[in-house]
C-alpha cells in the first residue's frame, strides 16, 4: 500500500492528485516554483518543498529536484499528472531507479506508446488504420521535403513528446516546411525536454475523437467509451464531450477494441488515451496515444460513474482494475470547457494578472476543477488554463442548456477569460448539430464572435 505521493505537478490537476491523496488516506507532497509559492496545491498539501524559478527546466522539468524532495520527504511514489514529465520514459525510469512507484505506465510502455512514430507503427502491426505520414522522427529537413510532397500539402508536423497543441504546425507549402519544422522542434524542448518531430497528413475536414482506456499490471484492460474534441484552436482543445455526437455503439466498440489492442501489445498499465481523427465518412485513423491522465477526463467520469485519478493510484500500488468492460455502460450525456487566461479578441494571447474576483457556478450536474481564486496572481510561465468546467445532463441539448448556464454564472474578473467566447460557440448551430470539426474554429472565429 502507498502511504506518501509526491505530486510532481501543479495546478488543478495537483489539487485533484491532492484531494485523491486524501480520500484514500495518503499524504500528499506538493512542490512548487518560486511564483507558485501562493499556488492552491501549495495550501492543500500536507507538505510542500519549493524547487526552483519560475522556468520549467529549472523546477518542474528538473528531475533530480523532483527526486531529492521524494527521498526528503519521505514519499514512497510520484504522480505525474500531465504535462511537464508526464509522458517522459526518463522520468519514470529515473523515479523507478531511485526505488519509488511511478504512478503511471511503465518505462518502456511509455517509450515505445509515447514515441508517436513507435506507436503508429504499433497500431497498424495492430491492424488500425494510420494517418499517412513518417515512419520515424524527422532527422533530415530534405527528406522531409521529399515525404511531404509524396502525401501532398497540407502536412502537419507534431512533436513527439508532445500535447496541448505544444510543437504543431500545419504546412501548407515545400517553402514554409523547413522554418516550420525548426519552430516546432524548438518549442518540443521548451515545453517537453524533447525535440524530437514526426509528419503527417493533416485532413482538413476531420473530427478528432479519442478513447479512454485503464489497464492494470494483471493483464487486463477496458475502454471507457470516447471523447469528441473537436472544438479547437491552435490545435488545443477548448471543449469536449462525451459521447461524441457522430460515434454508433458499433464504431464504439471498434475503436475501443482497436485502442484495447494497442494498450495490451505494449504492456501498458495506468491511464491512457488513444487518438483518432475520424473522417465524413466515419472512417477512423490512428493519430497518437497519450500515456497519461488527459486534462478532459472529467467527461469519462460523468458518462461512466468513474474515477479515474484513483484507478491511477489503486493500479500503481497493485490493485486489479475495480471494473470490467461490460460493467462500463455510457449514462447520459457532458461537456467540458476549458476556461483559459486568454484574450479572445487579441488572437489568444495569455492574460496573465490578478484575479479580483472568481465566483464558481455550482449546482446538480455541475463541477468545477480549479486551483485558483480570488486575490490570486496568474503567472505567464505556464499554460493558460485556470479552470475545468464540467456538466452532466441526461440528455446533450440538456448539457448544452446547463453548460450555458453555468458558464453565465462563473464570475472571473481582473484578468480576460475564454467564457464568452464558449458561450456563443454553445448556441452556434454547428455545435448545436454536432457537426464541429478541427478546423472550424479557426475559419469562422469572427462568425462566431
């Protein structure tokens, strides 16, 4: 059994690794930077060491800081969360070294799973369909050229390491691919330590759906039925739901398989997501496989009466999987929206500053996740989000409705927030018929606002 976990982690997802700490009857070790010495992790810990400035490689990237506050205090495992080193092999072989749990999936499930190009190849000796593009990590811009022009423009270049939309890039044209590619990779290592870049096709008309799946070390592992993500900009997610609106209990079910398939022929035990783009006519591709928690789990849980965050920890200390497949039927219909420091209206750009007042919606089928709050200072060294809305209803235009009205509710003044913007995409007709896909957003931002 766990008796102490160092959250090697900030931010909402901190504060919930906290509170799981807590409901299982552990203690909770919480590190910080020097601008997050106020952070809401900090307070709600039962310990908190501080690890450096305020940049990500000198704190919360560092991994022999990481290590030294687990040996000081005690703790006999470290949880991720995601983000940072959440999906870094190093990482989770280095906390194995020093003799700690590592509350996610194995080293080598993470290297081989993580590592976008190794996973593609996986999915298809798997028998998934992939979305064409490099068999490995770029390492010659040339033969870059020469793969894009063969699978034709637009191409997408993403990081390997990568997620939230950190090391993307579209490529229209062979002019614009080498400075592309060297943005991306440049970005990969300040945000991931890695800047390793694979390519694809980007399909430009395409949902992006994904599935949950949770594995144990005994060799079994379910799906938790899908997300839609498809309500982006700058490749990262705004909002999300579950069930998608397009998927049929038949697509399902072979997606789930397939992300099953997939989990089992790497080893994989802990939480996971596998990506898919999904095309008009509902054929699926294989995009990526996240080997961690993903920010937009709340919408599992809701449609799965599930925990997610403490099937992580129950599994890392040994326990079987506390479900089955067949005991996990979808129920009703939620949504999630982002509420990110941003400026709408100042093409995204972080609003970081003072929150002088934050006033949180509640109510049935209403939840928050957040780990900030009035008086609070947003910093501008780390990602945007400040917040994690989430709303269940039996119905989808129900969640709609309750998602509108808790968004009219949340008061968060001082700083500019995504809520308005979240509001009109709620009551535009294209979300309202399920027909949102990756790419909308970005053509009719000006429609929509």
């Amino acid at each position: 059994m766990l008796k102490k976990v160092l959250i090697a982690n900030r931010g909402e997802i901190a504060c919930r690794a906290i509170a799981t700490c807590h409901k299982l009857g552990l203690q909770a070790v919480a590190v910080y930077s020097k601008v997050d010495q106020d952070s809401l992790h900090v307070r709600l810990a039962d310990e908190a060491y501080c690890i450096g400035s305020a940049q990500a490689q000198k704190s919360y990237l560092h991994i022999p800081s990481l290590l030294a506050v687990a040996k000081a205090s005690g703790a006999d495992a470290v949880y991720p969360g995601y983000g940072f080193l959440a999906e870094n092999a190093i990482f989770a072989q280095a906390v194995a070294n020093a003799g700690f749990i590592f509350i996610g999936p194995p080293p080598d499930a993470i290297a081989s799973m993580g590592d976008k190009a190794v996973a593609r190849r996986t999915m298809q000796k798997a028998g998934v369909a992939i979305v064409p593009g490099t068999e490995d990590l770029i390492t010659d811009e040339q033969e870059a050229k020469k793969i894009a022009g063969a699978i034709g423009y637009p191409v997408l270049l993403k990081a390997v390491a990568g997620g939230g939309g950190k090391g993307m890039r579209i490529v229209n044209t062979p002019e614009a691919l080498v400075k592309a590619l060297r943005q991306a990779a440049a970005e990969a290592e300040r945000s991931f330590g890695n800047s390793g870049i694979y390519l694809e096709k980007y399909l430009t008309v395409a949902r992006h759906v994904e599935i949950q799946i949770m594995a144990d070390n005994w060799g079994n592992v379910v799906y938790l039925g899908e997300r839609d993500c498809s309500t982006q900009r700058r490749h990262q997610k705004l909002l999300e739901e579950a069930p998608s609106p397009i998927i049929d209990e038949k697509t399902r079910k072979a997606m789930g398989e397939a992300a099953v398939r997939a989990a089992k022929a790497a080893g994989y035990s802990g939480a996971g997501t596998v990506e898919f783009i999904v095309d008009e006519q509902k054929n699926f591709y294989f995009m990526e496989m996240n080997t961690r928690i993903q920010v937009e789990h709340p919408v599992t849980e809701a449609v799965t009466n599930t925990d997610l965050v403490e099937a992580q920890f129950l599994v890392a200390a040994g326990a079987k999987l506390p479900w089955q497949q067949e005991d996990l039927v979808l129920r009703g219909w939620a949504i999630e929206c982002r509420i990110n420091a941003e400026d709408i209206k100042n093409n995204f750009m972080p609003c970081p500053g003072k929150i002088t007042r934050y006033k949180a919606p509640s109510g049935e089928g209403i939840r928050v996740d957040s780990a900030v709050y009035a008086g609070y200072t947003v910093s501008p060294f780390y990602d945007s989000m400040i917040a994690k809305l989430i709303v269940w209803a039996p119905e989808r235009s129900q969640a709609i409705t309750r998602m509108e009205q808790a968004l009219t509710e949340f008061k968060i003044e001082g700083i500019k927030t995504t809520i308005e913007l979240q509001k009109k995409l709620l009551t535009s007709e294209v979300f309202r018929k399920g027909a949102m896909h990756t790419d909308y957003l970005e053509k009719h931002l000006d429609d929509i606002l």
